[in-house]
C-alpha cells in the first residue's frame, strides 16, 4: 500500500512541529520518496539521531506503508 507525500509530510510535522518539510516522489509510484526535513530541533544532535526523530514521526509506518526514503535532515540557518 503506497503513502501519500502529503501524508508523510503531515506526520512529520506533527512530530517534528517547527520542521520544514520537502518531500520528493522519485519513482512516481508512491513507494519511493525523498524528504528533506530541516528544524531547530536537530541541534546538537548527530546526523542518527536526527533520522531517529524523523522515524520515530513516522510512527512506524517506514517499511510497512512507507516502502522507502531517502532522508536528508539540517538545522536552519537562522536558528
């Protein structure tokens, strides 16, 4: 079953609220995605464990109805 960008884009703001969130479709099947996920949050934390906050927003949907993504993560700029 194929996730909506939309959808993936939703659950990580919810748990990730100050994150900015592009998300990418590579393969237009709904089964491969990019997204780069840039947020305060991720200060001071390595590179882990700033995918492991971006997982653990998917609530356990990366495997299962989220097939794959290819997932770049940063700290704003101005933050």
């Amino acid at each position: 079953m194929a996730m909506e960008a939309a959808t993936i884009e939703q659950l990580i703001k919810e748990g990730i609220p100050d994150a900015a969130v592009e998300i990418a479709d590579l393969r237009g099947d709904g089964d491969h995605y990019a997204a780069l996920v840039t947020s305060a949050a991720f200060r001071g934390k390595s590179r882990v464990q700033q995918h492991q906050m971006v997982y653990a927003a998917l609530q356990g949907k990366m495997g299962g109805e989220l097939h794959a993504l290819a997932l770049t993560t940063a700290v704003p700029e101005n933050a």
